[in-house]
C-alpha cells in the first residue's frame, strides 16, 4: 500500500513538472494594443501632464495605472507629417509627407503593414489625414478627416465590434480623434468659465485668448470623455489584463507658438502607456525620444524585431531601417535615458494661408533648444496671424506678436531657465560652443534626412497629391 501511494505521488509529481514545462514551452499570446490619437492638443493642457483647470478624468485613470512619457515629441508640429511620421516611422523628409495634407514616397511601409506580418487585426476609426490612402491599408471602421460639429463625429461602438469579431486574434486598432482640432463645437463651455482661465505665459492675455481657450478646453473634455468609451470598452470585454493602451496627443494647439512653430509648445507630446504586468503603474519617465521611434516600439511590443526591418527606403547615409528605435525598455523601467536629441521640422510652404517659403529646422537636447529659421528675410504667416484673436494680440503685446511673424536666423533657448521659451541667447557668446554644438548636429540630422533647407522647402509642393 505505501508503495502504491509512493508510486502514485512520484507520478503525479513528474505530471507536475511535465506541465509546468510544457506551459513555459508555449508561446505567449501577443498583447492587443489600442493607440488613441488627440488632434492639436498640447500636452500642458491634460492633467497627467500638469494641468490644474482642464478636466480630464480618464485621462488621469489611463495615467495612474500607466507610464507618463514626459519628453515624448513630434518631429513636424502638423497633422498630417505627424501622422506620417508615426506610421513609417521614419523623418519627414526621408518618408516625403513633410509638408502639411502630403503623401509619403511609393514603396514606403507602414504600420499597418508590419502588424498584419505579425499576425494582428488591422483597423482604424477616426481621422485618416494619411496618403497614399493604397499605402496604408488599415480596416477603415469609419469617421472623417475633421469634424464640423454635425451628425456624429464617430461610432466608437464599431470599434467595440471590431474587438468582438477579433477573437482569439490580437488586434491593432487606432483611434485617430478629431479633437481637440477646431472648430471647437463638441464640448460643454459651461464647464470653464473665462475670468478664472490661467494663460500660460508665452501667450498674450486677451479677452479673445480667453474666449478660446474656453472652448478649446471644453473639447479636451469631450476628447476625455471619448478616451472613458475606449478603457471602458476594453474593460467590459475582458481584454484589459492583455491590451496595451497607449494615448498621444499629437503635436500643439492651434494658438500662436504651438502648432507650426519648432518651440517645446509645438513639438512636445504627452505619451502614456498602459501595459498591465509589464510598466509600472503611476510611472513617469524624462527620457528624450521622438515620433520615430513609436513604430519600432510597436513592432518590438508586438513580438517582432525592429533591428531587422526594411522599411521601403534607403536614407542618404545607405541605410534601409526605422529612424528611430524601440524604448520598450524604457516602458519595463529597465533603462533611464534614451536619445541625446530630437529634431523639429517645419515646412510652411503649401499650408493654408501660408507663407511662400519659411523653413524652419530644429534640435532640441534635455537643457538647450536650437532653432534655425532658414526664410528669416520673410514673414511667418499662416492662418492664425490673419484670425481675430492674432489682432487682439497684435494690439495688446505688438512685441510678442511680432516675436511670432517676424524671427531671427537663429533661436538658442535654455530651457532649465527658460521653459517658455521667452529669451533668445543666439547672439550671446557665452552659448558661442553650445549653438555651434546642436548646429552641427543638426546638419548631420538634415544630411541623413536627405534634406537640402530651401531647396526642400520649395519642392514642398511636389509632396501634396493633386
């Protein structure tokens, strides 16, 4: 009898360990991920990232159970070359969506792509704003490329289809928000009243800036509100414990000094991940990264290797892979620091009530942003500087307004002194070795980018589809 137990026991010991190693032998599931993407949304203005009147509630919840990315910026503060950018994960020169409405060059490939090669459902709801339409072949669940406050903007339910028709699939899906992006219709003004709205010091107190500002936060709101659907849904499926949740804000507002404009206002992104069981919950991290490296990220989440890729083209140093690269170790708290610069680019040659040509380039390290403003001769115009609210500035502050038409060949700001970016040392020769420093860096960026300045700039046009 004890010898028919003890035989027993071993059996069901070695059944034990059998089952462990086989279990270990099996491969993971690959996570899903859900990418929410804002439209013309400065990061200042959500509460994760600082702010004290904007109401973002799931925001805050996405935040406390994630990572905060608090260095995170675009490459080209327009929609349509951020997204660009995003999705090839490659410069807006290199890639040729550099200007604003473009297309990339034949042969590029992009997200979409690379995911179906690892096995996942592909799908987009939302704002589109990317061309070739051929070269990104998402499943469209529908939406529109800006939103006049009429009819639905969009059906998150579709997306919450999408997900129960996945099954066992991973899935991919994109939420490419409208909002914030004006007209600002959406949101509940009642919520934010005028007289209490704190402005931020790079921009001028206005009775218009105020009215706006209203709005434009009321829409953050809605945009929250749209975010709660998202973690919801994923919640009310089942699917949070293996869902990546990743939300961006794109790149600035469409006040003066944020969107089409290089300074921190422009190109700074707010970026949070939740990845349960794998980034610490309530995290931050200050590590420099870019737009160019999310894709790798991406691929690397995913199961894939990023290091390996062919990305459709070949940069002018004879390279063939991403221009970015994977910080998923960032996300695991398994490394600190990250790149030593990220760069800015800004066409205004083709925008809307845009200038003929103003170029301008930049580079930006963890203390000194360096700007270079390659059409200074010229003015800086686009559709803000002929808006009522421009004037308004123009009659309060002239000096500042001005500051925003009319710049100097070069910007050197040092942003532990001056975070605003208020004060220009380009002409200081205490920062002589500093300028000449990210200069060079710079022109190395341009070089590999392929990028020639104003010649670039004035082949923008070529980049649009007609």
């Amino acid at each position: 009898m004890k010898s028919n137990c003890y035989v027993r026991c071993l059996l069901a010991l070695l059944m034990l360990c059998l089952g462990n190693v086989l279990s270990a032998q099996q491969p993971k599931s690959p996570p899903n991920i859900l990418f929410i993407m804002a439209d013309d949304l400065s990061a200042i203005d959500i509460e994760p990232y600082g702010s004290r009147q904007v109401r973002t509630p799931n925001l805050m919840r996405l935040a406390q159970e994630g990572m905060c990315l608090d260095n995170m910026y675009n490459i080209v503060p327009m929609c349509s070359p951020t997204r660009q950018t995003l999705l090839t994960g490659l410069g807006p020169v290199r890639n040729g969506a550099y200007p604003n409405h473009s297309q990339i060059y034949d042969g590029i490939k992009t997200l979409p792509v690379y995911m179906k090669e690892l096995g996942y459902r592909v799908a987009l709801i939302g704002k589109k704003h990317f061309n070739p339409l051929s070269a990104y072949p998402f499943d469209f669940l529908g939406g529109r490329d800006h939103d006049n406050g009429k009819g639905i903007d969009v059906d998150l339910s579709k997306a919450e289809a999408y997900i129960q028709q996945s099954g066992e699939q991973p899935f991919f899906l994109m939420f490419t928000s409208n909002q914030p992006h004006g007209p600002w219709t959406r949101g509940d003004v009642s919520l934010y009243d005028e007289s209490k709205i704190e402005v931020p010091p790079h921009m001028v107190d206005t009775e218009a800036t105020r009215k706006q500002m209203v709005s434009y936060f009321a829409e953050i709101t809605y945009l929250d509100s749209l975010v709660g659907y998202c973690l919801d849904m994923i919640e009310r499926n089942g699917k949070k414990d293996n869902t990546i949740v990743i939300f961006t804000s794109e790149q600035g507002n469409s006040f003066p000094f944020a969107k089409w404009t290089l300074y921190d206002q422009g190109l700074r992104s707010a970026f949070i991940v939740r990845w349960p069981g794998v980034v610490p919950a309530g995290s931050r991290n200050d590590a420099l990264m870019q737009y160019t490296d999310v894709l790798p990220t991406l691929i690397d989440m995913a199961g894939g290797n990023p290091a390996t890729v062919h990305t459709g083209s070949t940069d002018a140093l004879g390279n063939t892979g991403f221009d970015g690269q994977s910080f998923k170790e960032v996300l695991t708290g398994s490394r600190k620091t990250f790149r030593d610069y990220v760069y800015g680019v800004q066409t205004t040659r083709g925008i809307i009530d845009g200038s003929d040509a103003y170029a301008c380039r930049s580079i930006r390290s963890n203390q000194y942003l360096y700007i270079w403003n390659l059409h200074h001769q010229g003015r800086f115009l686009n559709v803000v500087t002929k808006s009522a609210l421009f004037k308004s500035w123009v009659k309060k502050d002239s000096v500042r307004a001005m500051q925003y038409v009319e710049r100097p060949e070069e910007e050197l700001y040092d942003l532990e002194k001056d975070p605003w970016q208020l004060h220009n040392l380009a002409k200081s020769a205490k920062y002589k070795t500093v300028k000449k420093e990210l200069r060079a860096n710079l022109e190395a960026f341009m070089q590999q980018q392929g990028d020639k300045g104003g010649e670039t700039e004035m082949q923008a046009l070529t980049r649009q589809p007609h």
